[in-house]
C-alpha cells in the first residue's frame, strides 16, 4: 500500500513537472525527468555509485578511483542529484567513469529508464540520499544495494523514531549498511533495522581521501592569485552560514587592532548569498573583495568571499587557523578534515551533530577546539595567534589525527568485493 500511493503521487508531480520542462525548455528538469537518457545500455554488471552533493561527491572520489583501478574491465557509473555535486564530480571523475549522470526523481518511469540504462550489478549509496522506488526495483531485479559511509544525524534520528515500520522499510532492500560510527550503527538497530547483522561500522572514508599537501610552488601561486603576501597571518572560514558570517567579521575586527597584517578568507555555504555578505562587511567598515573579482581588483581588502565552487579544499592550506562552519549556528557542522589534512589547527562551534565522534575525537587528541559563541572564538583565536608554538603543535596534531584514522575504505572495498561475487 506503501509503495503505490508514494509512486501515485510521484506520477501526479512527475507529469506537471515534464509540462514545466517542455514549456521553459529547462535542461535541469530534462536531467532530473530521466528524458534525455539514451535508449540504449552501457553494458552488463557495471558498479553505480550514487552521491547526493557536493559532500558526499567529495566522500565518494576516492572510492570510485579504488574501484577504477580494482575492476578496470567493469562499467563505473557515477550519478549525482545536486546540479553543485555534478560540477565536483565532473572535475574529479569526467573521463574516467562510464558515465556521470544527474540522478533523476523518484517516479516509476525515470527508475526503469536509468536502471535499465546503466543495468547495474551493484548499486552503492554513499551517506544518504534514500530513494524507495529505485531500492525497491534494484531488488526486484536482483541487483545488490550497499549503504557506505552511512549516518544518521540526531534530527533525522527522531524522524526514524516517529515512524518505524516506514524507517525499516526504507533500509530493508540494502545488503549492508556500512555505517561510519558505533553511534550510527546503534541508531539505525534502534529503529529496528534487520537482520542486524547487515549493520556494521566501518569508519568514515573521508579520512582515506588524498591529502595532498601544499607545495611551495602552489602555495605561492594562490597567494598571488588572491593578491596575498607570503608575509601574512591568514584565517579561513569555511562553509559558513547566516548568523555565523557577522559573529565572525565581528571577531576579525577585534582582531585586528592587535594582530597586523591578518586576513580573512571566508568561503559561504550558499555561494548566492555572496553579494549580501559583501554588503554586510562595508557595513562594518571593512573592506570586502569577492573571489571573481581578484583579478579586476588593486587595491588592498580585509576579507575575501570565496564565491567560487571547489575551492575551499587547497584554500584551507594557506590557513594559520581554522573556522568550520554550520557549528555556531544550529546546523550540525560540516568537515573537519580538510583544514586538518594540512596541518591547520581547526576552530568549530558547538553544534557539530552531523560530526559527533570526528568533532569529539579532533578535540580529544588536541588538533581541533570547541569554541562556545562569539567570545569563545575570540579568545580562541587570540590566543593562538600569540603563540606559534601552541599554534603549531595543535596543527601537527591535526594532521597526525587524519593520518591515524585512515582504513576505512579497505574495509568498505571488501563488502563490495562480496557483493559482486554473490551476483555471480
């Protein structure tokens, strides 16, 4: 009963938007309609590898590059939902998977399209993400479906809780649900996943990307692309948002009197709301550049809006220190590891939800600092800034704690060996 009346009102959307599509000629919507798919295969028992955005495209990378290089015979397919997510992916993967495909809706037709287009022997959802039909008709056809690098937030932890017999329905077409913490793992048993047996915690494969580090020569051509000496103290504030930008710029300005020349690199979560940003700093005196405009641009500013996507990994290399953003606010936080790979003492709010054990484990081996509120990250700040020596050694921490928790992709590439010979 579940499954007609989700896919009845798919249908009752799915029309209305395939008219909206015709009548504006929206690309976007053709992708997500599954209409301009061609009508023939890409071949048999090919790997699907699925990511929501821009994060967990990120997540995925190294897995998909693991299993390039482990089955080089096999399709690798790689789908995306985000229009954001797709431009990473392109960057990273364009050339080397199969294909790279926009995940389309959820509704009977787009699933027989794309399934029968890539007709997958394993299908790998990594973090999140959870279409119903498409895990349902993958299982009707026999093709094995993996959670990897599964989590379960607190707040969606109690939307499970609020329905259970929809939260198991949900997880029961998956094989295993390779979760990246004992926390997860105990939340989704909770809800009554079954058998049990296929939850496992496997650790978070976002320790098992390339951390490169920032050679001199690429260092020093950022640093003149964004009009920056070698000279100053820079601090990165990535994936910030509202409510968080005008704590910060207020905490940069107290800096300021003491700490000279200091400047601010700050990357917004939303990349639209640059220009409003950019408003509020002239309106605090201080002097805003965006990112696109560095070229156009002489003069000297206090702080750049990194309006551009893909950036932020290497700018979080030119970093003295470290701001993590959606942790002042109630959003839940977001990577720690980026500003850690390289060795950057990482600052973040309380409100680290969506990265419990990562968040608590950083703090607990001295590479990162939970800061309460606006005079929190004040002093925090100052007081790194006044001694290199405490600075350094939490960054060299930092790094040794991505370094230490790498092995999880191992243990996910395993499951997925398993899985690809069940289907034999």
């Amino acid at each position: 009963m579940f499954s007609c009346i989700y896919q009845f009102l798919w249908t009752l959307a799915y029309l209305f938007f395939v008219a909206m599509a015709v009548l504006f000629k929206n690309r976007r919507l053709y992708e997500r309609l599954a209409l301009n798919l061609p009508s023939t295969c890409l071949g048999e028992n090919s790997i699907w590898v699925h990511a929501l955005s821009v994060g967990e495209v990120i997540s995925a990378v190294a897995l998909v590059k693991t299993l390039l290089l482990k089955y080089p015979d096999r399709p690798i397919v790689f789908s995306v939902t985000t229009a954001k997510g797709m431009e990473v992916a392109r960057d990273e993967l364009e050339g080397k998977v199969k294909a790279l495909i926009t995940m389309p809706v959820d509704t009977w037709f787009c699933i027989h399209r794309i399934v029968r287009f890539i007709n997958p022997q394993v299908f790998v959802l990594v973090e999140t993400d959870i279409w119903p039909g498409l895990l349902g008709f993958l299982k009707k056809r026999g093709v094995k479906a993996i959670l990897v690098n599964g989590r379960v937030s607190p707040r969606t932890f109690k939307l499970y809780r609020k329905a259970p017999f929809i939260s198991r329905r949900l997880f029961e077409p998956f094989v295993f649900c390779l979760m990246q913490s004992d926390i997860d793992s105990k939340r989704l048993l909770e809800i009554g996943v079954n058998p049990f047996e296929k939850v496992i915690t496997t650790g978070n494969i976002k320790f098992d990307r390339d951390w490169n580090p920032l050679e001199r020569e690429e260092r020093t051509r950022l640093l003149e692309s964004l009009s920056l000496g070698s000279e100053e103290t820079i601090w990165v504030a990535g994936s910030t948002h509202p409510g968080e930008e005008e704590i910060i710029f207020r905490v940069f300005k107290r800096l300021k009197k003491n700490w000279s020349p200091l400047r601010l690199i700050i990357a917004p979560r939303q990349i639209e709301q640059s220009e409003g940003i950019l408003k509020m700093i002239s309106s605090m005196g201080l002097n805003g550049l965006l990112k696109t405009d560095c070229l156009s641009h002489t003069g000297y500013y206090d702080i750049l809006i990194l309006d551009t996507i893909g950036e932020l990994g290497r700018i979080y290399g030119l970093g003295k220190i470290s701001f993590v953003g959606g942790s002042l606010v109630p959003f839940g936080g977001h990577n720690l590891l980026e500003p850690a790979s390289f060795g950057c003492p990482v600052l973040f709010g309380p409100y680290t939800h969506n990265f419990v054990l990562m968040s608590e484990q950083l703090t607990e081996t001295g590479g990162g600092l939970r800061v309460d509120g606006e005079e929190g990250l004040f002093m925090a700040m100052d007081s790194l800034l006044r001694n290199d020596l405490a600075r350094n050694n939490m960054g060299r921490l930092a790094r040794e704690f991505v370094e230490n928790n790498r092995g999880a992709l191992k243990r996910v590439e395993s499951f997925i060996d398993i899985c690809l010979e069940r289907g034999h």
